[in-house]
C-alpha cells in the first residue's frame, strides 16, 4: 500500500521519487511491461497537472488549472476525470510542495525503468523559475 508507506519530508525527497509517488494512478495500471512511449505520456499529464497546481498555488490562483481544464473540454471523459484525480492528489498528499518539475527523463537502468528530473522554484506571477536541483529514482512500488 503506497499510502501506507511513511514519507519522507518534502523539503528531503528527491522530486523524482515524488513525481513518480505523484503519477503512480497513471503509471501503476501500465504495469512492468510497460513501454517507455507509454510511461512517457503518463508523465507528460503528471507533470503538466503537478506544475499548473504549483503556478496557481504560488501565484494565488486559478489560472493555470483552469486553462487546463479549458483545454481537456471536449475530450475522453476518462482523461478529464484523471486529470481532476491528480488535481486533487497534488493538493491532499503534495499541497506543502511547491518546487516545479523541470526538465525530466525517462530512462532504463539494467532493464529497470529510472528518471531524472530537475526541482525548480517558482517565481509568483511568472511562468519561468529558477533554482535547478538534479535527482533520479527508480519507480517505486
């Protein structure tokens, strides 16, 4: 039980082990077979809910979700309630963490998949950050 689990305090996880905590709903039903373009696209929907969530809870407000939500209008339901799980996964069990995902990348090591991501500090008002921090993990199960 991936909840069950004792966290380690944000400030001293690596962000690419809470990134892959964070898109575990998306990445647990892939299952070990998965392939990188699959668990790529997992993590390009993680990352861009993980970041608007961070922007608007830096900057006060609802702007990046919403424009989130403006652009899912019309697609698969299926993808929208996903996407609505993470928003509010972000804020019950990451609403204290307020680094940003970088750059990131998906990797194999001995057959396993790994990733390296970069923390970044947002600025309030803006969409650019600052503060790079290097990290990798492997996916947690």
């Amino acid at each position: 039980m991936a909840r069950a689990r004792i966290r380690k305090k944000l400030s001293n996880r690596k962000i690419s082990e809470t990134f892959l905590d964070f898109a575990a709903p998306l990445l647990d039903p892939l299952g070990d077979q998965a392939t990188n373009h699959e668990m790529e696209n997992a993590l390009q929907i993680a990352f861009t809910v993980w970041n608007a969530v961070v922007f608007d809870a830096v900057g006060r407000s609802s702007r990046w979700v919403e424009q989130l939500r403006s652009n899912l209008a019309g697609q698969d339901p299926r993808v929208q309630a996903l996407v609505e799980q993470l928003i509010a996964r972000k804020g019950s069990l990451f609403g204290d963490d307020h680094r940003l995902i970088g750059e990131y990348q998906l990797y194999r090591h001995h057959g396993q998949p790994r990733l390296r991501a970069e923390a970044r500090r947002p600025s309030a008002g803006t969409s650019s950050s600052t503060g790079a921090k290097s990290a990798r993990s492997t996916r947690p199960r």
